[in-house]
C-alpha cells in the first residue's frame, strides 16, 4: 500500500499512455451519417483577429477574478507578517508581482484594442 502512495502519479500516467492509445485507436464500424455538419466551436469567429479577441477576452475573463484572489492574499501575508521583515519582505514582493500581473494583462487589452483602431483607421 504504501508503494502505490508513493508512486500513484506514475503509475497514474503510464495507466493513461497505455490506454489512450487503444481507446484513440478503437474502430468504430457504425457508418458515418453525411448529414452532421462540423460547428464552430467559437461562434461567430471568422477570421485571426476576431479569434484574437475572443482569446484575449477569455484570458481577462479568467485572470481578473485571480488578481482580485491574489490580492486578497497579498493581505493575508501583510496581515500575518505581524511586522517580521521578512515577512513583510515576502509580501511586498508577492504584491509588486501581482500588479504587474494585472498591468500586463490590461496593457495587452488595451494595446490590442489600439492595433485594431488604427488598422481599421488606415
């Protein structure tokens, strides 16, 4: 028991190269129907710059609601540095790189929304 706990990622990964292949190689005798026609899984995105877009505003969607939570820990350290330096230290730092974080995030928003204005101007 205790060698499974020990080796439960590696035996976990071999388990699902070895059966994926199968699985992905399994044929299928039903007939294929002509009539099913291919989606497009997102939506009404046509072309590269509007699947950019739809990218970027995922990637916004996902990462505000994180920096928001990286914040709130940011507090936490603050509040649980109890004035040790080092603590105090670690928890500037995790701030700083949090608000870098959400600079780069919205700076990437907004220099692509100015790339887009000024193509579509010219």
């Amino acid at each position: 028991m205790n060698y499974i706990k020990k080796n439960l990622l590696s035996i976990t990964v071999i388990a699902f190269m070895l059966i994926f292949p199968v699985l992905s190689l399994a044929d299928d005798i039903q007939p294929i129907d002509q009539s099913v026609k291919i989606v497009n899984p997102l939506g009404t995105t046509s072309s590269i710059p509007a699947l950019i877009k739809t990218i970027l505003e995922g990637v916004i969607k996902i990462g505000m609601p994180i920096i928001v939570l990286a914040i709130i820990y940011c507090g936490f350290l603050f509040v649980s540095a109890q004035g040790k330096p080092e603590s105090i230290k670690k928890a500037k730092d995790a701030l700083l790189y949090t608000l870098i974080g959400a600079a780069i995030l919205l700076g990437s928003w907004a220099i692509a929304q100015l790339i887009v204005d000024t193509v579509k101007a010219l």
